[in-house]
C-alpha cells in the first residue's frame, strides 16, 4: 500500500478497510468465476444476473462462465416477520 497521508486514525482505520474489502472481492472473484480483475471479468464468455421475488424473500442470483469453468453467487434477502 502506498503512503496514507490521512489524519487520525479512524481515517487511517478506513482507508484499510476499504483496501482490505477489495482485496477480498478480488479473491472471492478469482474463486467464483476464474478472474479477480474487472479487466479480465470484462473478457468473460457469459455472464447472467437473475432476480427473484417472492412473498418473504428477494433473490439476486450471479452466474459467470469463463472457459470451460462456471461460477455462482446467490444472495438471498428474506423479509423478517412484522
């Protein structure tokens, strides 16, 4: 990482966080679909977002295919009681 040039250290605190939190997307990327850069996701074969809605639930479903190889994010939202 370069220099933070940040004052105090809640700054500094999340200036780290922020870095930390890409670098995790980009692992989690590279895991899923076989690329951890936007650049190389951008060279992908096939790519779907699906959204999903029923009565107690929102589902967003991300499917990628690089290559032979494909990759699933499902992220499920469901509405609590009340």
């Amino acid at each position: 990482m370069r220099r933070a040039w940040l004052r105090g250290r809640e700054n500094l605190h999340k200036r780290y966080l922020i870095h930390v939190a890409g670098f995790n997307l980009g692992i989690l990327m590279r895991a899923l679909f076989g690329c951890g850069t936007p650049r190389e996701a951008a060279s992908a074969s096939q790519a779907f977002l699906i959204v999903a809605q029923t009565e107690n639930a929102l589902i967003f479903a991300l499917v990628g295919q690089v290559a032979a190889e494909a990759g699933v994010l499902l992220i499920i939202m469901s509405a609590g009681p009340g």
